[in-house]
C-alpha cells in the first residue's frame, strides 16, 4: 500500500477487499430466488426458499473471511469482525455466532493468543510488547518468517417449515476494494471492461459532473461471493451523493444490467457472470486531490 497524504479521507491510495464468503448446506434446488441491494456499501441480501419436503428441515449457513493481514496505522477496513451481520427468518431476528482465528506461518496460533488473552485478529487492540514476547517465547519472529494473518466466521441455523417459502435475509456493511486511478490508465480500462462497461462512455463521466474531476477517480469494487442459485441473482445499487469515503459516484458498473440512472442501476445476474461483482467509480472533487 502506497501513502496518499492528499487523499482527503483515508490514509492509503488503495487496500485490498475483505470479501465475506456465504454458504449453506441447502441444495440449489432449494433457492428459490436471491436479491441483492448495495446501498452505498450496505449489502442486503434476501434469499428466498422453497423446501417442498414434508417435513421441517434445519438448515446451516456460514459466512466467512478470507485470511487477512493488518494494513497498518490508519486503515480504512482496520475493522474486519462484521460485527454489524444481522440476520432474520421470515423478518424474525436469528441468532448467529462469531469466531475469530489467527495464523502464522501455516500454523493455527489461535489457542497460543487466547492463553494470554490476545485476540487472533491482527491490527486488534493488541499490547505490541505482551504479542511480541509471547511470540519470541515460541520462536516466531513476524518479521523475518511471515505475517499475523486473521479469519472471521460466522454461523447460524435455521429450521425451515415443510412445503412452505421462507425467507432469509442478511445485511451486513462491505469492505470493498478501492484505488485511486488515473482516467484513461490500461488498468482502470480493464475493470471497466470486466464489468461490462464501454470505457469511451465512462472515462468522460467524472469531469461532466465534477469539472476538477480531470485526472484521477476513486475506484470502488465491491465482490460478494454467494451460493450457487439455479436462475442468478437480481441485483439493485444506490449510492449517495457523497461517500462513505468523501468521493462523489457517478456510475456503478456491473455485468447484467437492466436499468441505469447515473450511479443507480437495477439488473440481473446469470449463472455465467458469476461471481457478483460491481464496479462503483467517484469523481474526486476537492483540488487537492487532483
């Protein structure tokens, strides 16, 4: 990660996304619909199911982290716990569980933080001085062998009635990836094109809403991994005037799409443009960033 001191809002030009995977252990012929809303980086995510058995059925689901790394002082996404996961049944609130591990060098180093009373997860509230001799105590040196990487889950179970549609529902607030991206560069090109987007239509965008918006944008990319649905996933995106990260969007890029208006689009995914993905791109109006 590069420092960008005249980024009014973060303290890095770019960090990385920390996706959060969801799976169940229902089949796809359960799922009888999925909608998908992004309203500025909010996610809600409504499935709906149909189990035609005759009987109730329990059904497990999982969301989870890929492993992470601390960024460092200042991070944006220096909170990676999804604490604000909710999830409902039928609009009543279920109740899921968290768990939190820490890894290093390939080993599970969970249960060493936990006997002194160190969360798993780097970049936590951490004493740097209690970590690193407990770490030296055990001959792992984080500098020389590696990096502190953490993972966050959560879980829940649901009890489906038989031969009847429920509907389960999951909010939580993203942590997309984002750079700062020259217009007209070869990679800002190509994230346009991956989310099928026409380049000569997007690249006059920002500085027709935001004349100081000559020179560089705010590229945001938000992934969301889902269980594989039989028919995709509709899709709905608002986003704010101004965002969380002080940027104005101007469009929003996404495979699918059925209607458009500035940064606001409505579509639907098919099973070929798998795995969700969207591309929200923001004009970068205060001088100093430019």
């Amino acid at each position: 990660m590069v420092f960008y001191p005249a980024f009014p809002c973060s303290a890095y030009e770019a960090e990385n996304a920390v996706p959060l995977h969801l799976e169940t252990d229902l089949a796809v012929s359960d799922i009888s619909e999925v909608d998908l809303a992004l309203e500025g980086r909010q996610v809600t995510l409504r499935m709906t199911f149909n189990v035609a058995v005759a009987k109730a059925r329990t059904a497990r689901f999982l969301a989870h982290t890929p492993m992470f790394e601390e960024s460092g002082v200042g991070e944006e996404h220096a909170d990676k716990t999804f604490s604000d996961l909710r999830v409902t049944l039928d609009g009543r609130k279920v109740k899921t569980r968290s768990s939190a591990g820490g890894f290093f060098d390939g080993k599970d180093i969970t249960g060493l933080l936990a006997s002194e009373g160190i969360s798993p997860l780097p970049g936590s509230s951490t004493s740097e001085t209690a970590l690193r001799h407990l770490l030296a105590r055990h001959a792992i040196d984080l500098e020389r062998h590696g990096s502190w990487r953490g993972m966050v889950s959560k879980r829940w179970t649901i009890r489906l009635r038989p031969a009847t549609k429920s509907v389960v529902t999951v909010t939580y607030e993203a942590l997309p990836e984002f750079s700062i991206q020259e217009l007209g560069s070869q990679e800002l090109a190509q994230l346009i094109d991956r989310h099928c987007g026409d380049v000569a239509r997007v690249i006059p965008l920002p500085a027709s809403h935001t004349p100081e918006a000559r020179q560089f944008v705010l590229v945001e990319r938000y992934d969301i991994p889902l269980p594989r649905t039989p028919d995709g996933v509709s899709y709905r995106v608002a986003q704010p005037i101004k965002n969380w990260l002080g940027a104005r969007p101007v469009t929003t890029l996404a495979c699918g799409t059925q209607e458009r208006s500035g940064p606001n689009l409505k579509g639907r995914w098919s099973l070929q443009d798998l795995p969700l993905s969207m591309l929200v791109i923001s004009a970068l109006d205060d001088p100093e960033a430019q």
